[in-house]
C-alpha cells in the first residue's frame, strides 16, 4: 500500500495571513520603489553620474541606469547573503565569509566595517547566551597598543587634526583584527575555513580582474577601479590596463591575490595521502588562475614577491633535497646571464614604467631626509606628503614609511610587534604536534616571505590585509600552542562543531 504523501504547508499556513499580506505589501512596495528609482536614473542618470563619479573610467558614466542596477546588485547580493544563512543554519559562516570577502575588496565602500561589526554583534550574543565568553587574549595587544600610542602622536605635528582623527579611528578596525581573530578561530579546521573563504573571495576579485581587462580592450579605456594615474602602463607601443579586480590598487591586488596564491601552490604539494586528489588539483587550479590575475595587475613588484615565494615552495615542502634545488637554480640562472635572457628581461621589466623606478629614488632620500630631521615621532602619518615633497607621492616602501612618519618610536612599536610574533612563530615551529598544525604553520610562514618582500617596493603599512595577516599567524601560533584535545566544544564560541579536533 503506498504511503500518503503529507500535505504540505501553504504560504499562508506557513505565515499565518497577517504575515502573508505584509510580504505581498512588502514586495509590492519593493516593486513600485525600484520602478521609481529606475524612471528617475533614466531621467537624470546621464547628468549625476559624471557629477559623482567624474570622468573616470568613462566606460562606467556610459552605461545607462547604473543607479538603478547598483541598488539591484546590492539588494541580490543581501538576498544571497541571507539565503546563505539561513542554508548554513547559523550566522558564523557567512559574516566569516563577508569578512575574508572584505580583505579582496578595498573598491567596496565600508564593507570591512559592516563584517567587523557583525563579528562583534555575534560574540556579544554568545556572551549573554552563555553568561560567559571564554575569549583568548593575545599578547600582542600591547606591542599593537604602543603602535596606536606611536600613531596618536601624529596629532602632535598634524596641520589637519580633524581629518587625520578621522583615518585614526578607520585604521583602529585594522588594528583590531589582531586582538579578534586569535580569539575566535582555535582549530585547525577554523584555519581550513577562513581559507577556503579567503580562495572563493580572491577568485572572485580575480575573475573581476579579467572582466577588467576584456572590457578595457573592448572599449579603448581603462576600466578599473584604480585612478588614471596608475591604471594603466606601456608595453612596447600598446597601452595596456592595469587591472584591480576588487581592489582599488594594482599593487594592493597583486599583494592579496598573490599570497593566496603561493600558500594554495604550498598546500597543494602536500604528501599523498593527506590531501584528496579533488582538493589538491583545486588548490593547483587556484594558483594557476590568482597567478594569472597577478599578471594582468602589472605590478613588478608582485611579480617578484610572487615570484620569490614560488622558488620558496620546494625548499620548505622538501628541505632535505634543498641543496640539490638551489644548485639547479644557481646553473639555471648563470645559462640564463651567459645567454642574455636574464639581463633582457630585466630592461624589459625596468622599461615596462622606467620613470616609476626614477621617483622611487627621490621618495627614499625624501624619506630618509624626514627621518633625520624628525626622528624621534617621524612628520606624522601621510605626514610625508605635506612636508617637503615636490612630487607629492608616497614613499614605496614599507619600512621606509614607519621611520619617516612614525620615527624611532615608531619603529621601536613595530619592532616589538614583529619580533614578539616571530619569537612566538619559532616556539611553535619547535613544538608543533601533528602534520595538520606544522602544515599551516609553514603555509603561512610562506605567505609572509611574499608580503616581507612586496613590503620592500611598496607601502602597505595600512593597508588591512598587513594587519589581517599578523593577526592570522598569531591564530596559527595559538591554534599549534594548544594542547591537540584541548578544544572542547564547550570553549569554541565561532564556528562551533560537535567534536572540532584536528
């Protein structure tokens, strides 16, 4: 006898009718107001948006209606996000998701801030459920609070107080990261989420990247979402753009995209055995495509890092073969100086923006300049461009950066910060448990080899995902410090799992 087959609940039943009538007023008016907006962007479309946007990138004051599909992006994009929760049965996920998002995505207004609050609300609705919140307390709190303290002090010497009070308290949520993130993510498998996360968000920016490009050939202009100055560069007697994906720099999207690159290159290489077939030709894949992004951003100095930490690879994976390794690498290069391949590709790299290279060096000895004149708090923070600067450009490089405009103490903050966290990064490595745990550790320990050398041609002091990634080596630290059975569910307050071990 065949079994009924239960009725289901209608919408109605599902709502009760009260419910029932307030969606259908809801979409209703959701209707009727993107009907409004789309007869009034057609209307005054072509005049505001030359007016808000400027004149650059053209392609974007062309496309009719943009207001009326930015808000229907935004709304499909908050739709998505809550069928995302509600699919996931829970919030963690998501917000973690829109935060990694955050970290590829500088060109979207104060989506960081939105993530960072929702991380905020969560474990303040942890806390009171549990009338507790066993909250890890990282000490790098006070080598990243004497960073703040070194930071306030550009109020000392600021000309522009309110402005620079306001980039204070925007670059404090980038500070924040560090304390955060240690607190919430415990586990191995916390770590194996953010970076899956973190591939489905730098993929994204990287498809975004090649839409960049396709698009710019099409339409003769440069379609990013960088500034005419740096959104293109000459390549023999062709302009080609520099594409940004998300980003609203090429060196800050080569810097992200090819970090993930290299650490998705390291795990992939993994001995067999420890990872599927699936997800290793998964994170090969990944490091194909992000290093192909990296390419089309015309960054030289992504291209190195990117480069550099790709020769690092086979030394960390096999160490015992390194010798070998680096004598094939050292033959390889002397063929490539005899031949000339090597000096050729430097002049063609050199050239691809040779004046570039020539203000750089000004930069430095305007840095170094303000360094000796000021040295115990530096000119201030984006100090070096109201002080004696005729190009009226920022110092490219890191290091540089902290001594000019953050002087010793500064530097002293910094110091403290990094050698804390490498002091701590060398216990770890020295009393890692388990495969698992060794493997993230290198992985990221390899990441901050790109981003160290990248640092030495750019500035990214403020950039979050500098401060993202010293949060992220501390969780590593904490999450291989930690006894391997120590991660009671009872203690885990993110991403929580009926057993969540290695």
């Amino acid at each position: 006898m065949a079994a009924r087959a239960e009725p289901q609940a209608s919408a109605s039943r599902a709502f009760g009718p009260v419910g029932t009538v307030l969606i259908a007023a809801l979409a209703l008016a959701a209707g009727i107001g993107l009907g409004a907006l789309a007869f009034w962007d057609g209307r005054l479309g072509p005049r505001w948006q030359p007016r808000l946007l400027g004149p650059a990138p053209p392609f974007v004051n062309d496309v009719p209606f943009l207001g009326t599909l930015a808000v229907a992006g935004v709304a499909a994009a908050l739709a998505l996000f809550l069928a995302w929760v509600r699919a996931s049965g829970s919030w963690d996920r998501p917000v973690l998701g829109l935060f990694a998002f955050s970290l590829f995505a500088d060109a979207v207004p104060a989506i960081y801030q939105v993530a960072l609050l929702l991380l905020f609300l969560l474990l303040a609705d942890r806390a009171l459920r549990r009338g507790d919140l066993p909250f890890v307390l990282t000490p790098l709190v006070v080598p990243v609070g004497l960073v703040a303290l070194s930071y306030a002090t550009t109020f000392l010497v600021s000309s522009n107080a309110a402005a620079d009070a306001v980039d204070f308290v925007f670059r404090l949520g980038f500070l924040l990261m560090v304390p955060l993130l240690p607190g919430i993510l415990r586990t191995p498998r916390h770590l194996r989420i953010l970076f899956d996360l973190m591939i489905a968000a730098a993929c994204l920016s990287a498809a975004v990247a090649f839409g960049q490009f396709v698009l710019s050939f099409l339409t003769g202009q440069a379609v990013t979402f960088a500034e005419p100055a740096f959104n293109r560069i000459q390549v023999g007697g062709f302009v080609v753009p520099r594409c940004t994906g998300l980003m609203d720099h090429p060196n800050h999207a080569s810097n992200t995209l090819g970090t993930v690159a290299v650490v998705a290159l390291f795990l992939a290489t993994a001995p067999a055995g420890r990872l599927t077939r699936k997800r290793r030709l998964a994170f090969l894949a990944v490091f194909l495509f992000l290093s192909a992004a990296v390419l089309i951003t015309f960054s030289r100095s992504g291209w190195l890092a990117l480069g550099v930490a790709t020769l690092l690879v086979p030394v960390l994976r096999w160490p015992r073969r390194a010798p070998f390794y680096l004598l094939l690498l050292a033959l390889l290069a002397a063929a490539g100086l005899q031949s000339g391949l090597l000096p050729a590709g430097y002049e063609f790299v050199k050239d691809l923006n040779a004046s570039s290279a020539d203000f750089r060096w000004h930069m430095d000895r305007i840095a170094l300049r303000a360094f000796l004149e000021h040295p115990w708090i530096g000119v201030g923070v984006e100090g070096l461009l109201r002080w004696f600067n005729p190009f009226h450009l920022e110092v490219h490089n890191t290091y540089l950066q902290v001594l000019a405009e953050m002087g010793l103490f500064g530097a002293a903050a910094f110091l403290a910060l990094v050698g804390l966290l490498a002091a701590r990064l060398v216990r770890a490595a020295r009393v890692v448990r388990g495969p698992v745990r060794r493997e993230w550790l290198t992985a990221l320990l390899l990441g901050s080899a790109l981003l160290l050398v990248q640092n030495l041609v750019v500035m990214f002091l403020w950039i979050k995902f500098l401060w993202f990634w010293l949060a992220l080596l501390e969780t590593a630290v904490l999450v291989c410090l930690r006894p391997v059975r120590d991660d009671d569910p009872d203690r885990v307050v993110f991403l929580p799992a009926a057993r969540d071990g290695i």
